[in-house]
C-alpha cells in the first residue's frame, strides 16, 4: 500500500514537474535566437536582470542578430552630466523590418537584444524608428559596463 502511494507521489510530482508552463518557457527561450525582440502581453517568457521582472518576446517581430553591422561606446550629446551611449547601426533589411514594426507601438512597448539566450539590454521604443541606429543609455550603467556590453555583442557577432 505504502509503495503504491509513494509511487503515485512520484509520478504526480514528475507529471506536474515536466508540464509547468515555466519550465516550457525556459526551454524554449534557451533556443532563441540572438537578435532583437519586441517586448508584448504574451509569447515566450524571459527574466530581464536588470528589472529583475518577467517579460515576454514576440518571436513574431524579430531582427536576426546577422543585421547588426557596427557597435560603438561613445559620449552622449546633449547631456549635462557625462553619460556614455551604446550605438548600434543595422543593415537595410535590419532597418527595414525595424521601421516596419516601430509604428503605431505605445509607450510600453521595449525592444530587447537578446545575446546567449539572456536579455541584454531592452529600451522603449518612443516613436518610428527610421535610421537603424539605435542607442542604449542608462544613469546606472558607467563607459565600462557599456563598453562590457559591447564586448559580449562583437564576440556574439564574429560566432
């Protein structure tokens, strides 16, 4: 009697371990390919470490890492305090597809850049995005995080 119960706990732990819906999402956001993602209400879940919140990729609206031509750490213009913005500039097909799904988005919407199955960086998009260039700052992240940042895109680039 006692082996048949604990052989029901068992398969009732392995049933619900292998079905949670997190574990699926894991899986396959391991898989994803790097490049940049619109953030949406539903799609594959990733946990973003710098908000330290779940967020979810539309698989739909995605830019292939292989449109990234150029990354560049530089001063920001404008700013009355020295901050440092990451640049990256996209191909024609990268700006294409960008200006394509840029439109019409509110002011909720991020686009994340996601480099060895982890979210890189997201920023919002604000209004149409025409040059293919598109810059990442942010108050807590010094030349060197950035310039890290940069590292870890280059290396993704040459593999």
């Amino acid at each position: 009697m006692h082996s048949i119960k604990a052989l029901c706990s068992i398969l009732l732990f392995v049933c619900v371990f292998i079905s949670s819906p997190k574990l699926y999402a894991q899986n396959v956001a391991a898989t994803l390919p790097p490049g940049y993602y619109l953030t949406a209400s539903e799609g594959v879940e990733m946990y973003d470490q710098t908000t330290k919140k779940a967020v979810y990729l539309d698989t739909l609206r995605h830019i292939p890492f292989k449109h990234i031509v150029s990354t560049d750490v530089s001063k920001m213009i404008g700013s009355k305090e020295l901050r440092y913005v990451l640049s990256i500039s996209l191909d024609a097909i990268g700006t294409e597809a960008l200006s394509r799904f840029s439109p019409n988005l509110d002011r909720t919407t991020s686009l994340a850049l996601l480099v060895n199955g982890r979210i890189l960086f997201m920023g919002r998009i604000v209004s149409r995005i025409k040059s293919g260039k598109l810059s990442y700052a942010s108050r807590l992240l010094s030349k060197n995080d950035l310039e890290a940042l940069k590292l870890e895109i280059d290396k993704a680039l040459r593999h």
